[in-house]
C-alpha cells in the first residue's frame, strides 16, 4: 500500500533512530534536557529570533503562539481554510477566548485589501478589536502554495503601522523555503511569532515548536504546562528533530518533484503544484478515493469534490510513479 495521505505518516530512519537512542535527557518541565534546549536554541536562531518552546503537536505550537497575540475576546484574521481556523478543532476559541474572520483566497494567499477591509482597530466597546493578522506557509488547503516572501513583507509593513502583529503557522516552512531557497530568517522576519512542525515534512515521529520573544515563550511554557503539554525526558524526542534539521531539509526537493507527477496524473496543472501537496477536483471524491485504495494507494478526501494528495520521506520516486500509474487509469 502506498499512503499519500499526509506527510505525517512517516517513520523514523534507522539513522534517527540511533540519534533518539542515544540522546542525552533531563526534565524539561524544569527547563533541564539540553537535547531539548540544544533544538529550542537552534530553531530560534535559524529564524532569527530570541528562543522556542518544544511541543508535541503543531496545533498547540499555534494555540500558544496565536495566545501571545490575541487577548480574551480580541480576534485574529486567517485565511478562510486556514489550519488554525479548519482544523485545530475550535482549539483557540474553547481554550484562549479569542475570535477569529476569515478572507478567502483559492490559494491561502495574502489578500492585503480583503485584509484591510477586515481590520478593526480598537474601536470602542462595541467591536472586537483585531490584534493580529494570521499567515500559513506553506498552506495546507490550497494544496501545498507558497507565500511569496514580497507579500508577506507587505503584510508585515502594513500590520506594523496599524499597530497589529502577525503569527506565521510554519507546519511546512521547511518546504517553501526549500522550493523558493528562501532563507528561513527572512521568514522569520515577517512575523512576531512563528510556529514550526518537524513531524511533517522533516519526518520526525513527533514534534514542533513555537518561536518568538524571549518574554512571549517564557510565558507560553507556562501555558503549556497549563494546558497538560509539559513533558519529562523528551530528549529523546528533540534529538529525532535534530536529525532531520541535519538529514531531511534539502531532500524536500525530491517530494516535490514527486508531487508533479502525481499531479499530471490527476488531471492537474504540475506548474501549479509548489511543494509536496497535490489537491485534485473529483465530482466523485469519495468514490475515487475508495478506487484508489483498493488498488494500492491510500490518498485523501478533503470536500465532497476535492481530493488530496502528500509525498514524503517514506514513498521513493519508484512508489511515486507506481501511484501515478494507479491514480491515472482509475
């Protein structure tokens, strides 16, 4: 069976596993697991910012960082398939007491003029104020696109003279930055906080963190201890991240151009397809989806006419061509 449902479906190398194995550890609620620190210490400054905070799934990588900037009964702005917004279950609103708009674009990008008609600034105690603009990058539901690092320099600029402050949902940075060789702290750069998944592309079994201020992860070590994510010797953890910052960022490469072949076999534009997501029109998603498992290829429904589709570090370019061969003739 070859599963192209998520990247997230991949196991760990013998080779980080080794690393894992032999990993020094500590308490990390006690802030005592240098493996911990060590990873905390690198991604911030691969970003350019003061310090990170480990977590164990990217959704509350978000939750923590969206709380930094969103105060009870303040809104942030998303896009409307946003992660944060389609699929961290209603995290943000039943745990932190914000709010949240949406604008839509077919590709998750950054609409600064729907943006800018959305935004409310404090205006009295009959409107929610907006605090902070949220970006995805790359975005999940437009199938894998990018942001150009242009437009989000202009969010960046505008949010900064309207006095609001931006969270950049990183789960894939590895894999625009990859696709685009932009640098990782130019991305940094254009947000105050940052959240980044190491259990997707990168193929570690688990694990993200959330980057920003020194003051702002200070305190959202605190929350995650408040909302039950504080963890003991998760080392051994932290070092499967360490592996993949040393082994799996460049050969992002390869999931993309494997994604372009999936993509001319569904019928889709490969031009079209910016990293490691394919999202494929099917009037019969459902329908196609269970075709395709019983020849062999797990792949996603993501709407009643929309199907999904993810390379990773487990499907070689031979397994890429075998599904592609599949997906084509059903």
């Amino acid at each position: 069976m070859i599963d192209l449902r998520s990247d997230t479906l991949t196991r760990p190398t013998d080779s980080m596993r080794a690393a894992m194995a032999s990993a020094e550890v500590g308490d990390d609620v006690y802030g005592e697991d240098p493996t911990v620190r060590r990873l905390e210490e690198r991604v911030a400054e691969l970003f350019g910012h003061e310090a990170a905070l480990f977590t164990p799934t990217g959704s509350l990588a978000n939750v923590l960082a969206v709380r930094s900037l969103v105060g009870v009964g303040q809104e942030v702005l998303c896009e409307s398939s946003a992660h944060i917004a389609r699929a961290e279950l209603g995290a943000h609103g039943a745990f932190t007491g914000l709010t949240m708009r949406t604008w839509t674009d077919p590709r998750g990008q950054v609409a600064l003029t729907a943006i800018e008609g959305l935004f409310a600034p404090d205006m009295g105690p009959f409107f929610v104020e907006t605090t902070a603009i949220s970006v995805e990058n790359t975005h999940n539901f437009a199938g894998g696109a990018v942001l150009p690092l242009a437009d989000l320099q202009a969010l960046r600029s505008w949010t900064s003279d309207m006095g609001a402050r931006v969270h950049l949902d990183g789960a894939r940075i590895w894999n625009a930055h990859v696709a685009t060789g932009t640098p990782l702290d130019a991305y940094g750069a254009i947000a105050d906080v940052v959240a980044v998944c190491l259990s997707k592309g990168l193929g570690a079994p688990i694990g993200s963190l959330m980057i920003g201020s020194a003051d702002a992860v200070a305190e959202a070590r605190i929350w995650r201890k408040r909302l039950g994510g504080g963890m003991r010797q998760v080392g051994i953890l932290a070092a499967a991240g360490l592996h993949a910052l040393d082994h799996h960022v460049e050969r992002l490469a390869d999931d993309h151009a494997n994604a372009r072949l999936l993509a001319e076999a569904c019928g889709v534009d490969p031009a079209a397809v910016d990293t490691n997501i394919v999202v494929a029109q099917r009037p019969d998603a459902a329908a196609f989806v269970a075709a395709a498992a019983e020849a062999g290829v797990r792949i996603s429904a993501v709407g009643p006419r929309a199907v999904r589709l993810v390379t990773h570090l487990d499907v070689s370019r031979a397994e890429a061509e075998k599904a592609a061969a599949v997906l084509a003739g059903l």
